[in-house]
C-alpha cells in the first residue's frame, strides 16, 4: 500500500500552506539553507560562565536569566526569572535579568500559531492546529526570528523552555560537586544557591568553572512539579525597586555623547507629504541646531527636547493629504456600508442558524446593532527611540515589542544589512500593542544619520493621539431565536471591523506606511478582526462572520484586541436575550454551559463574591464573562442611581488563569485589565474630523480617575491546569458587566461604545 500525502482536513499540504500561505511574506526563501542549530548569543563577563541562552551564573554566585520578552510593566521579567531560578534552585535575591539578544531560540511560536489565521488562506483558519502545519509554522517561526511579546504568550509560550534552562543548569552544577565529593550526582540538590549533598555544601559561584565545561544533561531532568519554592509565590518584582527610585532606564532615559534632541510632526492620516514651511518662523529658537525633512514628515532638532518642539509650532509645517480624510461620518459609514453590501466572511459556525431563525410557532427573532469607536492605546511614555548612525552601523535604544521586526525594518530604511544594526531592548512605560510598530526607531535613526550625531526622538502627546494605529471601530448586527421554552436556539453575530492583523503585520514585517497598509488589507478576510465573537456557551446554532471595512485610519493591535469589542456585542446581546425570555441573566448563562465547568465555577464564585441578586435588591447589577488565551473570567457590575445619576460601586471578578507563577503579578495584571475595561467603557476613543484625531491630550479621553473608581475585587480558582494569559483577559468582559448593570439599575440599554456616547 502505498503512503497517502500528510494532509490537513482543508486539504493543505506542509508544502501548499509553506508555498501557498505563507511564501507571500518571503518567509520560505531558501528554507532547506537555514540552520538548524543556534547559538546562545548570550555575552559574559571573564567572571560569568553561560549555560546556555538563557541563563549565567558568575563566580560570586549571581544568577543572570536572560528574558526574551519585553518588559511592558505586565511582570515578565520577574515570572519568567522565577520560573528558571525555581528549577535552577537558586536565592532570589542573587537573580537579577537582562533583555535577551535577538536570537532564533527565543522565537515564539504560540504567537505564530496565533496570528496565523491572519495570513492562512480561506478555509484553513484552523489549519494551524493540525500537528504537521503547527510544526511548519513554528519552524518557520524559529527561522524568520519571530521575536515577539504580544497576545498573552509569555509564560504560555516559554513556562517549558525556562523550566528546561534551569534544570540543565542545576543537573550541571549538581554533576561538578559530585566529581568533587565522588558521588552520584542524582544523590544531590541544589537550594538557594547552593549544591547539597548530606552535611556538604557547595555554592553556585564556586562550581560555575566545571560546571559550564560539561555536556548538558539528556532528557532534562525537570522538578516533578513546575511548582516550587519560587515559582507559584509571590516574589518582590525585579523592576519595581529601580522604577521606584528612578534608576530605571527607558529609551528616554538614554544619555549619549554630543547626543541632540528632536520633535516631529506628520501630516493628517492618509497618503500626506509635506508641502511648506514657514522657515523664517524658527529663527530665534535657543537651542535650535537644525530642520530635518523628509516626504512624510518634518522634525526639529536641538540641544533639548522643549526647544526642538516649539520649533516645529513656529515652523508651522503644511501637508497635502491625496484622497478624503477620515471623519465620524466617513468611518460610520464605511462599517455601515460593509454590513449592508460589503462581501461577508463566514469565521466560524456550528449547526443550521438559518433553519433556527425561521420564525415557527413558538420561536421569537431578536435583532440588535453594536458599535464600538476608535480607541486611544494612551499609554504613559509616548513613542521615543534613540538612535546614532556611524561608520555605516547604526544603535538604537527603543522599546519595541518586537525587536528582530524593528532591526530588519530600520536596516531596510537605511540601505544597511541587519547585522550592520545594534538593537538595545527597553523597558516600556506601557505599550499594549502600540510598540509593534518601528516607525519611531526608523525616523530616529534617519535623523541622525542625516545630522551625523546622536538623536534622541520623542513623540509630543499630541503627535502620539494623531498619529495612533486605534482599536479598531466596529458595528455589529446581533441576531438571536429564543423558542417556546426561553432556549437560546440560533445566535449570529455580523461585525463590520478593519483586517486590523493584516494591516498590522504589513507595517511590522514589511515596513509599510500605514495607509499603505490599510489600503492593501482593505477587503480582505481576517479572523482575528473577529476573535472572541465566538460564545462559550452551549448555543446548537451559530454563525458568526466577518465584513471587512475600510475606515480610512489605521487600526493595530490594543489590549484585549478585538475581545474588547465582541464581548461587549456577544454580553450585552446576551443580556437582552436573557430578558426577553424573562430569565434571569446569570441563570440564563448557566443552563448553556455545558462542557465548560471552568467557566461555570468563575460565575458561580463572582455570583458568592457579589452577591448576586439581579438587581432585585435595589442595588443594579450586570453579569459578563468570557474566555480567552486559556482564561475564564466572570464579572459583575454593580451599579446605583443617585443624585448625580447612576455609578458604579464595586466590579467583582474570578479569574481561572491555570497555575500561577506570581499570584500578586496575576492580581495585578486583572486590576489593571479591569481598569483598562472601564476605561474602555466611559472613554479612551477618539473622534476624527478633516484627517485629526479630536482627542489629543490624555485630559481629553475622558479616562477614569482615582474619584471615579469603583471597589474592585479579584479572586482566582485554584487550578493545577497550565498558564493562561492573564494581561488581557481582564479587559473584555467589563464593559458588558457595566452596560449590563446600567440597564439593571436605569433601565437605559446601551449599545455603544464608550457607553456615554449613549447620553447617560
């Protein structure tokens, strides 16, 4: 019998998705000439012996994990440290971090997998779940150096790796003290900071020699438990005390000889160039060394950053801006339009919906339309990179969430080869999508190629809001049947949203200008534009479908991505639906959560936690779950009316996250996604009028403070399952619970977001 061709259900081939799929990205060239193998790349000291690419351990006994995820403020360079020093067994108060080097072993895979639907052909968006097709994304991911920190992947992607990296370390300094005591080296142990055999003690520092000269161990002997003294506890975070005390240095923070300062401006969203300047009005600028211009933009530089940006105000650049320029009324429109004409994609589906939506005896239609706007990314350092340019080489300090990306896109820029570009990682003062994008690395390198020093590059706060890839606008037309006996028989949710992934990986890979980018994805398919839409619930009948739209602006990824959106369509929805068959709304989501028992304990447990009456105690309420990157969230709002209108008092969530590595990092991570949800829920979009973002101070987002905060209260399930993501699922499920609570406590249904866009 002869052997039948590995194939997936979609019938795709390894070769046909290599070939098919992926090759328009160039990722394919010349696949049988990559290397196999990589090394480290991990710099020591005369003092410091490597293990490998993740990890160092000097002479004195300190401890070096190399981290090969950017640090946004979401705690990865402590969970991922705790995980090796855990398996390593070493003091953590002798573990410090470093950003890793760009480097193929650190190349994360899930995330390919992930965003791979993006760029698979119709028909395969689940391709990537197939063994043979994951194994060829996940090489082609190793080999293309897919370094990348985004979609809650960190500790799902590299918990294993980092356990591996600490166990083979430990199994070698285990191995050199048994050469020295002559005895089995499995008979030994290593705890904090020290190999321990009967009454003998040795420590790291005086091993490290032996230790780093012997083979690596075969199989990697891991712990029993991925638990132990330090992972899964809470540990003090590594980058807190530095932050504290101001030590810690951001891509702002970089200081170098005969370094300059510069501001920028860029012209309306669209295909701008510049087109004057009033050259004169800069004159008398202290501090003003020179004007560099480009098609695209117009920056000042100068011996401080103050003088560089009133500059560019007396400058007083004109652009002129080919094809309209986004408005409210031009965006409404085109995601209208995308749902009433536009050609619709089918995601996914379950059942017969259109036999469940024919109106028989005793079943009822229901119809509801969503729209969410524009959102703000907001975070609290704006775009800056510092970069020199000399002798043909070029470094840059940036924080970038996507380092190998950023390097081959200013390489491109500058004429030089990748390996003619030094990349210094940093930290981020909050980025949620946003540090993706390079196009702040490459202006900065330009500019000091152009003045022949140093440049230091940051972005006003008004350049930062005009010039944002925006969480995407969406409008979603919601359909549901309930039968006779109040059953959720037929859900169907059409969302007119922009190819928001495929845009983004045009300008991340390619380094394409954002028009060009949105123009290409335009009317193309993306299943990520629609990811969450999907519900958890036992539903028999479902259809969920994508209509691209062409907003005019650029769209990229935001915390909660395009969760952030369809939870608030698919809870909300639910809700109505829920009070139309006159059940209460908890009740309702319960009878449909068949097969997901972790689920159903994070709404039972919000329900203990809340005290959840429906709102029968006079107290509104609105419940809302979802489940995202392997984690389950319920949550409630409360609500109560009062002289100054309605407020909500308290948001309750439970949060199934699996295991934890650093319970108080994972609390913090659901705060912070809760107050990035409400935030979402009362403001943090944007209007656009004539090409402008209206928003452009962080005033003017009508973001919630300290006054406006409800309690906030965070429990977990204990779980032995694996990680899930935690710096996301936090967010989703909040602006639901809060229009949901609003409707409890004013009778007021809100369909938009932000929800006083509706008028409370």
């Amino acid at each position: 019998m002869s052997a039948k061709p590995d194939r997936t259900k979609e019938g795709l081939s390894r070769r046909s998705l290599l070939i098919g799929g992926l090759a328009a990205g160039g990722l394919v060239v010349g696949w049988s000439l990559w290397p196999r193998q990589y090394r480290p790349g991990l710099a020591a000291t005369e003092d410091e012996r490597v293990f490998d690419a993740w990890l160092k351990i000097a002479r004195d006994g300190q401890v070096t994990v190399a981290v090969p995820q950017a640090e946004l403020g979401q705690g990865v360079y402590t969970q991922l440290a705790q995980i090796v020093a855990g398996e390593l067994g070493a003091d953590w108060r002798t573990v410090a971090v470093q950003p890793a080097a760009i480097n193929p072993l650190f190349a994360n895979d899930l995330l390919a997998r992930q965003w791979a639907p993006a760029v698979l052909p119709e028909g395969a968006d689940r391709a990537g779940e197939e063994p043979v097709i994951a194994d060829a994304i996940d090489k082609l991911a190793t080999r293309s150096t897919f370094m990348v920190t985004a979609g809650s992947t960190s500790i799902r992607m590299f918990e294993e790796p980092a356990r591996k990296a600490g166990a083979v370390a430990r199994a070698m300094l285990c191995q050199a003290a048994a050469a020295r005591w002559d005895v089995a080296w499995e008979s030994c142990q290593a705890q904090d900071g020290f190999v321990v055999y009967q009454q003998k003690r040795l420590r790291f520092g005086e091993l490290v020699d032996e230790a780093a000269a012997l083979d690596p161990p075969d199989p990697v002997p891991l712990l029993p438990s991925p638990r132990n003294i330090l992972s899964g506890t809470d540990q003090l975070r590594l980058d807190v005390p530095a932050k504290l005390d101001g030590s810690a240095t951001f891509a702002g923070d970089v200081r170098l000889p005969e370094m300059l300062y510069a501001s920028i401006r860029h012209g309306p969203i669209g295909d701008s160039r510049l087109k004057a300047l009033r050259s004169a009005g800069a004159k008398g600028i202290i501090g003003l060394v020179d004007v560099v211009t480009n098609d695209r933009w117009v920056a000042a530089v100068a011996t401080n950053w103050w003088a560089a940006n009133k500059a560019l105000d007396r400058l007083a650049p004109v652009f002129v801006t080919s094809g309209s320029l986004p408005s409210d009324e031009s965006i409404e429109t085109a995601l209208a339009e995308a749902l009433r004409t536009g050609k619709g994609w089918q995601i996914d589906s379950r059942g017969s919906l259109l036999k469940s939506l024919e109106k028989s005896a005793g079943t009822r239609v229901f119809e509801a339309q969503y729209n969410v706007a524009p959102a703000l990314h907001a975070g609290i350092e704006t775009r800056c990179a510092t970069a020199s340019v000399r002798g043909g080489k070029v470094e840059i300090w940036v924080a970038t969430q996507a380092p190998a990306a950023a390097r081959e896109v200013v390489a491109s820029a500058l004429g030089f080869s990748a390996s003619d570009v030094i990349l210094y990682p940093m930290m981020a003062g909050g980025a949620f999508g946003r540090a993706l994008d390079p196009a702040v690395a490459v202006e900065a390198a330009l500019i000091s190629r152009q003045m022949g020093r140093p440049v230091q590059l940051t972005w006003s706060r008004a350049e930062e809001c005009l010039q944002d890839h925006y969480r995407a606008p969406a409008k979603a037309r919601m359909i549901g049947a309930i039968d006779d006996t109040g059953q959720l028989t037929g859900f169907a949710a059409k969302i007119a949203a922009p190819a928001t992934m495929r845009e983004q990986l045009r300008r991340m890979i390619r380094g394409d200008l954002p028009y060009q980018a949105w123009q290409q994805a335009a009317d193309e398919r993306d299943p990520l534009a629609v990811e969450g839409a999907m519900p958890p619930y036992a539903i028999p009948n479902i259809a969920i479908d994508h209509y691209p739209a062409n907003v005019g602006i650029p769209t990229g990824r935001w915390r909660g991505n395009a969760d952030s959106y369809t939870a608030f369509f698919v809870e909300s929805f639910l809700d109505e639906l829920a009070r139309a068959a006159g059940i209460e709304p908890l009740s309702f989501r319960m009878q449909m959560l068949t097969g997901q028992p972790r689920l159903a304990a994070c709404i039972n447990g919000v329900a203990a936690m809340a005290n959840w009456t429906g709102g029968a105690g006079g107290e509104g309420q609105g419940i809302a779950s979802h489940v995202a990157r392997g984690s389950y969230i319920a949550v409630i709002a409360s609500a109560r009316t009062g002289d100054r209108g309605v407020r909500v008092s308290r948001i309750s969530a439970m949060v199934d996250a699996g295991r934890l590595i650093n319970p108080d990092i994972a609390r913090q991570q659901i705060e912070g996604g809760i107050v990035w949800g409400l935030a979402q829920a009362l403001g943090v979009a944007t209007g656009f009028e004539g090409g402008l973002a209206n928003v452009r101070r962080l005033r003017d987002a009508n973001l919630p403070t300290l006054a406006d905060m409800p309690e906030v209260q965070v429990e977990f399930v204990r779980s032995d399952a694996d990680p899930g993501g935690i710096g996301e699922i936090g967010v989703p499920a909040v602006a639901p619970a809060v229009a949901n609570a609003l409707f409890s406590a004013a009778g007021v249904r809100m369909r938009n977001l932000p929800l006083l866009s509706d008028g409370l």
